[in-house]
C-alpha cells in the first residue's frame, strides 16, 4: 500500500565524504539514481561558487562537442552508438579530453577555412572559363556596332548572345580600325542585371555596347556555387574615363571584373591555363574533402561516449557546488534527500566509491530530522509511467497522500471506452498499440514529439484499446453492426394470429409495427446474456432507449466515481491523523452526496428492476426536480409507498450539512484559540514585564482575528464549491452519454453512406466501386472516428479525473523527487 498507493517514504540525510573520494562517490549516486542532493548555499550566486570554473570548461566542451556532431550530419557520418556504462572520468581525464576537444576544433576550423578558400576559388576560375568561353561571339558584334557612325538605340544594347553571327574575324581585326576599342569583362548575379543595365543606359546614353549571357549551371557547378545564377557580361567603350566610371558601377553591384585578353591567342592560352587550374583545384578539393571525412570519421566513433562523460562531469561538479567544504579543505559535507527502503543501497554505494578513490575513511551518513516537506516521489516502471504523468500533469502530489495512479489505470481507460465504445473501433486501436510496443525501440530512432507521445502512451492507448471492446460488446455495436451470438430474447411470431393481433395484412398495412411483451411468448422473460439484446438494431426506437440508457447509466458512473474520490479523501485524513476533518468534512460531504445523488442513482436501478407501462412510468428527472422543490401533487406519479416521507427527509439532512461543513470548523478553531489566549493572559499577569508583553499579545491577537476570518472565508468557498459542484460535476459525467450517442451516429452514418451504398451496386462495375467505398470507409473511420473522436474521448476523460474526480480529495500542492540520475541525463540526451 505504501510504495503502490502511497508516495514513498523519504529522509533527510547528511553525508560526510573526503574531497579526494567525492568524485567517485558522487558518481556512484549518479548512476543509482535514488538521491536528491539539496543546496547548502541558497545564497550564493553560481558565479562565486567553487567548481563554477569547471562546470564552465564542460559547457564549452559540450559546445564543442555540439559543433562536431553538426558538422558530422552535414557530412552524412554515421555516429556509433554510446556504450554501454561507460566510466565516468576522472579530473585527470577531464584535462585530457578538453586537450582532445580543443585540438578537434581548431583543426576542423582549419580544414573548413582552407575548404571554403578553395572553393571560392575554384569558383572564381570556372567563372573565368565560362567567361572565356561566351566572349568570342560578344567582340565580333561588338566591333561591328561601334563602327557605325550613329549610336545604338536601347533596343540594340539589350541584344543577347543569341543573335545570329554570320562570319567570324580573325583577333587582329577587332582592333584595327578608325575606333579604339576598350573593353570591361566580368561576372553578375542574374537578379541583379536588369537594374545594372539600366544604370549603364542612364549614366551613358548608348555610349556603350553591353552584351550578357546566362552561365549555364552544371552539377559541378551548382555543387559547388549552390543555386545562385550569374551572368556574364563584356562592355565595349571608347575612352579611359568612360571605361574608369564603368568599372565603379560594376563595384557598387558588386560584379566580379576579371581581365579577359585582346587577341584569341591569348584567350586560348589563359582558358587553357584555367582548366589546369581548375584540375588542380579539384584534386585538392577531393583531398582536402577525404581528410576532412577522415577526421570526422574518427571523431563519430567516440562522440556519443564523449558526449555522455562530459554530460556526467557538468552534473557530478554541478552537484559539488551544492555541496560544502569544510575548513581544512578535506571534508565535502552534503545534506540528500533518498527513500528510506534504499537507505542502504545509498551506504554501499558510497563505500564502492570510496574504495575506488583508494580513499582510506569511509563516508558517513547521518539521518537528521526537519521539518521541512519532502519531495514526492513515486515508483513507476514502463506500464505505469504514462499513467503517473497524466496524474503529474494536473500537479505534484503532496508527500504521502494519496496517489490516484493506480486507480487511474483502470478508471481512465474506461471511462475513456464509455465514450468510444465499439469493439470493432476498439480492436483496430489495440491492434495499433500492440505494433506500436514492438516497435517502440525503432520510433525512439526518431526523435520527435509525436513519437515521443506515441511510446509514452503506448500503454494507456492499449487499455483504452481493449476496454472499447468490452464497452462495444456491453452496447452489442461493432462498426454500428450488433452481433447475434447468444440468440435474442425477443420473438416475433407470436405476435401472430391466432396467439398475438397480427394478420398477414397488418404487415402490409403498417410500415412501423410494435412487439408487445405482454402477449405470452414475445419476451422470453430472461435478458441477454451479456450486453444489449441485437434486437435493438433494428428497432425503430433504438436511438430513444439508447439515449435513456446511456444517460442513466452515465450518473450511475459518475456518482459513483466522485464517491470514490470523496472515499479516497477518508485515506489522506487518517494517514495525516486528521481526526477532526473526517467528523468535520468526510462524513458531511458523504452524507450530502449520498443523501441527493446516491438517491437519484437508487431510483434509476429501483425503476428498472419493477415492471412498468411506458404510457404510465413516472419520469425520473421530474421525480428528481419534485424532490427538491417539495412539490407533491395528487397527479405527481411515485414509485413506492413512503417515497414523500423518505424524500423530505433526504432533502432535509442535506440541507443540515451545509452549515456543518460552513461553520462547525471554523468555531472550532476560534473556540482552541480563545483558550490559548486565556491560558498566556493569566501567565502573563504575573510576570514582570508584563506590560511589553501585553503590547505583543495584542499584536499577536489582531493577526489571529485576521487569520480567522481568513479561515471563515476560506471554508465559505470550500462549501460552496463543493455543495455546487456536485451538482455541476454530476451534469458533466453526462459527457459520457453524448460522446458515446456521437460516436455511434457517426460510425451509423459511415455505414449507410459510404459501405452499404457498394454493397447495394449490382452492375458490372460493382466490385470496383466496392474496393473503392471500402477505401473511402477505412480512411473515414480512421481520421474522424479513430483519431478525431479517439482524441475527444481522451480529452474529455482527461477533464473528468482532473476536474470532477481528483478534486474530492487530491491537493497536488508538492514537488517532485529530482534525484541525480545519469540514465536520465542520457535519455535527454538521445
């Protein structure tokens, strides 16, 4: 009870250690995972604590580390995994690996430096051949152009290289002639040449001859360069100055000017030159690319552990500088909270560390009292962890109340199948949780939050999974179909002449007919053996005694499921020895719960055990509203004889309660004040000082009346909110019948209209349309019904645990065990 009900039990301790033993027996807690280590020095600010230096060295370790990883998943390398329970290293080792790290960075630094310098220059040079290459049609046609006596229009200066060349001269012949020809090559993004073009037209007015072309993009190039697209771009002018100004456009547009030859000789002669380069370049490249690859290959093989040892050295100096060192610098004196069933563990794992460190004085620990509160902390394995985090969610217990956890194992995935209940529906979802636990190694691969939420709720998904079939077989509903397994209790044939009223021609007269249970035969007298009899899918009345049904049977649950919450309240009272609110608060709050709403639930089981006529059957929400109006008129209906007495007296007992749980306590509290009062005013009228102490004491009372009357408030609200909220809370329970009525329409509705339409074609096309609907059926079911209603249902069962069932007796005002764990370090890690 304790350890499954019940928080566990936890102490404060006091540990005594050597300095030169701390790391080893720090790093023996770490991987017990069962201390939690608390701060000595709550005010001090981390920079003035002692090992902050070293806590710093393992960030930028850890910065470093970062850095490789990055680098080794744009290289498309591998990481092997960690292994496993690697040792934590020692500060000898620390020095060793931040001298590792360092000389990592800086060499990889290197390689990416002198590999980006390479490839802009790699770059450069095939922008050079590209435009060595695109230039020859350009001086032709240039040199023809400027050799006319009237300037060229904007239409010709946007020419491009595309236009057709007829004959081709020789080099000497670009630069002979009555013009002096002077040229400007170069390089410009694609994006920035139309605003460059019409700058050149503006300053010089067709002073010029501007021919571009587009660099066509290669793989290598685009490898290389990336998606950027350039043009190349030559510009003839007459003059020096001209030529100077042209050159600082090109500069503002930060076009890329390279020197291109005069003679076709010497363009041969450099592009040539430039393709040696460029295979030079390449070669480098490739070296310097497989180095790079080999460095980082390397380093893969250890990262992972790498990563883990730094990660325990930040949190083994991190929880240090929690600690204190006395005098002589020899003691480190620590203060943890542990369970006390593993008290013992944490002693012979001190004494392992001890031993390792060759340290010859073993730890001590003392158990110290305090009064200060615990923190709360909770066994869970995989099946149980998933639960303890919805609880977790809605708040930390409070150390050693009760944890609702286990009881949310069962009540949540039911209520959860109330709403969902259909065993077809139900069976697909455990078939997806049961993949999902054979797969779960392979998705935590994936690292992203919706995987993270599948393995964390693969249980709960499970459950739910299998309560919605035992929720469908109850409502006999499977894909809105019902099954016929134990045969009906129904019979239609003695409705028949000459037993029952029916002809041959009352079938043919009446398109809606009704089975009269009275007439011997028709009802056997015995219900179906298990859920609802399959008679009901047919009827035409099935949605009205559905609707009856499922909202009758939803306050049953909920009543009952907040009586049990009140009941758990009844655990915490004696467990915290709180005598006084069990006579105070339970037992009021039980007696108003069961006097109104226990009795709703008595008349709903009452009027379905007796025999009634449906035309005379008294409504029970009328009898429920009558009830506590007092209203009780000749033509009211009762079920019983002695219902009035019996319901008057109900009515009153809980009205009674109210001033109970309104003003019992509060008195009771000012009454034991009133008398410590009188008790220190008469010891006080014999003591000397007498008149300061009066003077104190009456400070003292004012702030006790204020504390009661913030007590008077306080229980006020308490009172209220629980006298309404039972009212309130058992009208949200009814969230069950609707979502559960929904859910059954729905899956109604896919049927008829989208299965049923391909089971009724009976042309040749009829097996086609009928893989086709069924496709349509199965994706529909899945996204609306599966995952749409799947996720209101969860939601919905979620409020119902947090609101209307853990607020009857769970506070969640604690906080959570932290304990220094490396395997949680890791879990983050990965």
């Amino acid at each position: 009870m304790s350890s499954l009900f019940r928080s566990e039990e936890m102490c404060l301790v006091q540990l005594f250690f050597q300095t030169e033993s701390a790391h080893n027996c720090i790093s023996e807690l770490g991987h017990l995972g069962l201390v939690q280590f608390k701060d000595l020095n709550p005010g001090v600010t981390t920079f003035q604590r002692r090992f902050v230096k070293e806590v710093k060295k393992c960030e930028e370790m850890e910065r470093i580390l970062r850095y490789l990883e990055k680098e080794m998943v744009k290289s498309n390398i591998v990481i092997a995994a960690t292994k496993e329970k690697e040792m934590v290293p020692c500060a000898r080792d620390v020095l060793e690996l931040e001298s590792t790290f360092e000389k990592l960075e800086r060499e990889l630094r290197e390689i990416n430096r002198n590999h980006a310098t390479l490839r802009q220059n790699l770059v450069e040079l095939m922008d050079i051949d590209s435009l060595l290459r695109m230039t020859e049609y350009f001086f032709e046609e240039a040199e023809s152009l400027l050799t006319y006596s009237e300037p060229p229009s904007e239409d010709s200066v946007s020419m491009t290289v595309s236009s057709h060349i007829t004959s081709r001269r020789n080099s000497n012949s670009s630069t002979s002639g009555a013009l002096h020809l002077s040229f400007i090559a170069g390089v410009i993004k694609q994006e920035r040449f139309p605003a460059f073009e019409k700058v050149l037209w503006r300053l010089f007015h067709g002073n010029f001859v501007l021919r571009h072309a587009e660099i066509q993009a290669t793989e290598e190039l685009q490898a290389v360069r990336g998606a950027v697209k350039k043009d190349v771009f030559i510009i003839f002018v007459q003059g020096g100055r001209v030529r100077e100004k042209i050159r600082k456009v090109c500069e503002g547009f930060r076009a890329s000017l390279y020197s291109c030859p005069k003679t076709l000789y010497e363009r041969k002669q450099m592009s040539n030159s430039v393709m040696t380069q460029m295979q030079d370049l390449r070669m480098i490249l490739r070296r310097t690319e497989e180095y790079r690859a080999s460095v980082l290959t390397r380093a893969a093989e250890h990262v992972q552990e790498w990563s883990s040892k730094v990660k325990k050295m930040k949190a083994i100096y991190y929880t240090l500088n929690l600690c204190n060192i006395d005098i002589t610098q020899k003691l480190i004196v620590a203060e943890i909270w542990c369970p006390v069933s593993d008290l013992a563990i944490v002693q012979n794992a001190l004494i392992k560390g001890s031993e390792q460190s060759g340290s010859s004085v073993t730890p001590v620990l003392n158990r110290i009292q305090t009064q200060q509160t615990p923190p709360t902390f909770n066994r869970t394995n995989t099946f149980t962890e998933g639960f303890q985090t919805i609880i977790d969610a809605y708040g930390v217990g409070t150390y050693q109340e009760i944890n609702p956890a286990p009881c949310t194992i069962v009540t949540f995935p039911f209520l959860f199948a109330v709403m969902f209940g259909d065993c077809g529906h139900g069976l697909v979802m455990t078939l997806f949780a049961v993949w999902v636990i054979s797969q779960a190694e392979s998705f935590r691969k994936w690292k992203n939050e919706v995987t993270d939420v599948l393995i964390g709720g693969r249980y709960i998904i499970l459950l739910m999974g299998m309560f919605s079939i035992y929720t469908g077989l109850i409502y006999n509903d499977c894909f809105s179909k019902s099954f016929n397994i134990f045969g009906s209790s129904w019979c239609v044939r003695p409705m028949f002449h000459p037993h029952g009223p029916w002809q041959n021609e009352t079938l043919q007269e009446y398109n809606h007919l009704q089975l009269n249970p009275f007439v011997p035969g028709v009802y056997s007298g015995d219900p179906y053996v298990f859920g609802i009899d399959p008679v009901w899918n047919i009827a035409s009345n099935k949605l009205s005694f559905l609707n009856s049904f499922k909202m009758k049977m939803s306050v049953i649950l909920g009543v009952s499921h907040m009586l049990f919450g009140v009941s758990l309240s009844l655990v915490n009272f004696v467990h915290f020895r709180k005598f006084q609110a069990i006579f105070l608060q339970f037992v009021p709050q039980l007696i108003f719960m069961l006097s109104l709403f226990g009795y709703l639930i008595f008349l709903i089981l009452y009027k379905w055990c007796i025999t009634l006529r449906s035309e005379t059957a008294p409504s029970i929400l009328l009898l429920f509203i009558n009830m506590m109006l007092f209203d009780y008129q000749s033509e009211h209906l009762l079920l019983y004889g002695g219902q009035k007495g019996l319901q008057i007296f109900l009515v009153l007992t809980a009205v009674l309660m109210v001033p109970v749980l309104l003003l019992v306590k509060p008195f009771l509290i000012y009454r034991t004040r009133m008398k410590t009062r009188h008790q220190v005013l008469g010891n006080n009228l014999n003591d000397q000082h007498g008149t300061d102490t009066r003077s104190s004491f009456s400070h003292h009372q004012s702030d006790e009346m204020v504390s009661m009357g913030d007590i008077f408030v306080y229980q006020a609200i308490h009172t209220v909110e629980f006298c309404l909220g039972c009212i309130s809370n058992t009208a949200s329970y009814l969230r069950l019948w609707a979502l559960s009525l929904a859910h059954a329409e729905l899956s109604e509705v896919l049927w008829r209209m989208v299965l049923q339409v391909g089971l009724k074609i009976s042309s040749g096309m009829g097996s086609l349309m009928l893989v086709v609907l069924f496709a349509a059926f199965a994706v529909l079911t899945v996204t609306i019904l599966l995952v749409m209603e799947g996720l209101s249902a969860f939601l919905h069962a979620l409020r119902l645990h947090w609101v209307e069932f853990q607020n009857k007796f769970y506070e969640g005002s604690g906080y959570k065990f932290a304990p220094l764990s490396f395997d949680s370090l890791l879990k983050t890690q990965q």
